[in-house]
C-alpha cells in the first residue's frame, strides 16, 4: 500500500532518475529505446515481465519495430512514485544489457483540449464516440492509454462557426451502428448523410464534429498483393481482427506476464516474416496493429502475420476483443495544405505520408490528414492540439513549430507551455510536466 511520502512530483522523478533515460510526460515517466539488432525489443519485454512481476508494478509498453516505448505510472496515487523510479532504472539497466539505445528527444504525447460553454452536455457524447472514461469533472482518458486523453475547458462565449478541426473515429465495422447510435443518444447530431455508410459525421451539441468510420463497400483497385479491406475480412483465420488503419486485434490476458508472452511470440513471428508489427501491452490486454505506417495498407505478407498471431493467441487460450478497438485521427481543414501539412510535421515532429497525410513514425499519437477548404474560417476552432514533450527539448519543438510558419500566440506561462499557431491560426500548445507541481517531499 502507498505512503504519502511515496508519491513523487514528476520534477522529483527526472531528479532521481540517474540513467537519464527517462521523462515526465502527459501522464507517467517514459522511455524509449532504439533496437540496435531484430528480436531486441522482444527480449526486453520479457526482461521488463521479470523485473515487473518482482516489484510487483506493472508498465505499459509499446513495441514497435523501431523502438521500445516504455510508461511508468503509479494508478494508485494518480501520478508517480518511487516505485516507479525504482522500476525504471531497473528497465534501463536491462536495456543496456540486450544493447538497445535511449532516445529520449524522441518521446512525444498528443492530447486534445475542447472548449465548451456547457462540458455536461458535451462530454457524453465523446466518451461514447471514443470509449474514453471520465477523470473527474474535467476530463476523459482512454483507458488503453492509447489514444489521447480531452480536456474540456471552459468556455467564456459561445462561437458559432464550424471548427476547423475535426476527429476521425475508426471503429470496427460490426460496432459502427451500436457506436452511431449511442453518440445520438448522447446529445449528438448527424449533421449529413452525404457520406453514409462511408462514414458518419456527428457533432457534440455545441457543434464539435467527429467522423466515425468503417472500412465497408471498399470500391478502389488496388495493386497486386495489397488486401482490400472486404478481402481481409473475408479471408479465414483473421476473425478477431477489426480493418481500422491497418488491421488490429485486441486480447483480453487477465494479467501482465500472458501478455508479454503473447507479444513477444507475435514479435518474433513479424521478425520472421519481415512485418512490420506493432504492439501495445497493458496490464490485462495485448493489442496489434499491421499495415505499415507509410501507406496503411494490408499485404499478402501482413494477413498471413495476422494469421499466425491468431493462432498464437487462440493456442495460448486468450480472449479477442474486437469491439474495444478504434484508431484515433486528426483532421485539419486549410486553404493551403503544404504550408499547413509542413507546420504539423514540425511540431509534432511527424512523418509524412503520402500529400496530405501525417502520422507518427512511433504508431503511438494520433494520425493527421490535411484537408482542402472551400473558403477561409477566421473563427478560432474550438479544438486545440496539447504536445507534451521532455522539458529540455520543447525550446527547440517551438523554434522547429515557428520556422515552418507557425507563429507564439501566447507564452505568459512559459515554459510550462506556449500556444503556437499555424499559418491558419490551428493552435498547439507546446506543454512540459517538469514544473507544473510542487515537489510532496
């Protein structure tokens, strides 16, 4: 049971973390570490489940094949403890063994704030459209930590105008309508049927718009070897798999260390077949993702993996739970879509896909699409982007934010945060953890 004097700032923590490894983000200490050899990262996994189960303390973590992201967090005390601390230098010891390198520049959480004259009319209708749960009066968090959280903020005045920034909800396409019909429930509104049954564009009851989508009555060709979205659906073996960006499956493990195992015999079959794998661990459920990053499109290669995985999980007696998944997307609507698209990729520090797309090279924050407007909105959206970073590096993310176009509209808190505009006038604020607390000690 947690003392008081267990509870730590998150300022306390990067202070006591001698590996300087790690930083305090939006919610817990993390680590990344880079792979220097395939099967690292798996490796890594299983020494975390040694050293967790010994501590009896638990992580998220997020393997990819491009880095080991790892998230201490104390949920009984609702922040950080030197139980964490102790754990994480433990995890950085092990990540020196297996030879892996930290790279805490790198790490990055995506929030979103939304403001709002009346938050009890609004937030229903987001905690149903993104299977978020409430944290207070104030906000809503995923509970997979995956996705991110939203913080409702009072609003002065009501503003009229249609934001310029909306969420995409990819859900599966067997708990579309549940998931539709719930939002109207909720206070929510279809505000055209244009796109049906493509996807359903919804809006909070002051206006607020989310897009929640399925992949069905997919009509493009696509090349030789890619998997339509109908195709994989139909294909054997891959029922516990949902068609969202990539494909995805979610297992139920009742505990940490089946969920290791699970994840670390995915990976080594993905290290196998050459896939691109992605994999988010928690505390009592394992999810994956295929579909590379660049394209999100499914391969021959890609459904064979999924297979496999299938079948591992079904060997290993888990439990699929497709209707627990979603993919989280952010659209920006511009005149001007380079100069916007260049803007993002810079303070989000983002890869881009394609013309008009971004995402993040980790599969970890949202991903963005960059969509033409018809006319100018000069009414200041009501959806705002939060970017937490490690303290010694935001300087340079708004120096990086402001040399793509963007402009400090607000830095009277610096450097607790500082509120950057694109050339639209889209607002980010550029937060740090380190500060915003007094240390309990």
């Amino acid at each position: 049971m947690a003392t008081e004097s267990d509870e730590i700032t998150p300022d306390a923590f990067e202070k006591a973390d001698s590996s300087g490894h790690w930083r305090v983000l939006a919610h817990g200490a993390c680590a990344l570490f880079r792979p220097t050899a395939p099967g690292a990262g798996a490796v890594l996994l299983e020494d975390i489940k040694v050293l967790a189960d010994a501590a009896n303390h638990h992580p998220d973590v997020d393997l990819r094949p491009d880095g080991v992201v790892v998230r201490c967090v104390s949920h009984d005390v609702g922040g950080l403890s030197r139980r964490d601390v102790a754990l994480a230098q433990d995890i950085s010891a092990a990540a020196e063994r297996v030879g892996l390198t930290p790279d805490p520049a790198a790490l990055r959480d995506v929030e979103l704030t939304i403001d709002a004259t009346d938050r009890e009319r609004v937030m229903p209708f987001w905690e149903v459209v993104l299977g978020h749960r409430r944290a207070g009066d104030e906000d809503l968090l995923d509970p997979d930590a995956r996705w991110p959280g939203i913080w409702f903020q009072q609003m002065d005045e009501p503003r009229p105008l249609r934001n310029r920034l909306h969420l995409d909800v990819f859900v599966p396409h067997d708990d579309r309508p549940t998931r539709v019909q719930a939002a109207l429930a909720a206070g929510g509104r279809l505000t055209t049927e244009e796109f049906v049954p493509h996807w359903w564009t919804l809006a909070d009851p002051e206006g607020n718009e989310a897009d929640v989508e399925a992949w069905e009555g997919f009509e493009e060709d696509l090349p030789e070897g890619l998997v339509s979205p109908d195709a994989f659906r139909a294909a054997d073996g891959v029922d516990d798999w949902r068609v969202l960006q990539g494909a995805c499956a979610r297992y139920v493990t009742g505990g940490f260390d089946a969920g290791v195992d699970l994840a670390a015999t995915a990976q080594r079959l993905a290290d196998d077949a050459g896939v691109r794998l992605s994999t988010d661990l928690r505390f009592g459920h394992v999810t994956f993702r295929v579909g590379a990053p660049e394209d999100g499109w499914i391969d021959d290669a890609a459904l064979d993996l999924a297979r496999r995985i299938q079948a591992a999980a079904r060997a290993a007696g888990v439990e699929p739970d497709p209707g627990a998944l979603r993919d989280v997307q952010l659209t920006f609507d511009a005149l001007d879509v380079d100069a916007v698209r260049r803007f993002w990729a810079a303070a989000l520090g983002y890869a881009t896909r394609e013309d008009a797309d971004l995402y993040d090279p980790l599969l970890r924050g949202p991903s963005v699409f960059i969509q033409q407007m018809d006319a100018p909105r000069e009414q200041r959206n009501r959806i705002h982007v939060d970017l937490f970073v490690p303290a010694d590096v935001a300087d340079e993310r708004v120096a990086a934010a402001v040399a793509a176009g963007g402009r400090v509209v607000y830095d009277a808190e610096a450097p607790l945060w500082r509120t950057v505009a694109d050339p639209e006038g889209n607002e980010i604020d550029i937060a740090v953890s380190i500060g915003r607390d007094q240390d309990h000690e």
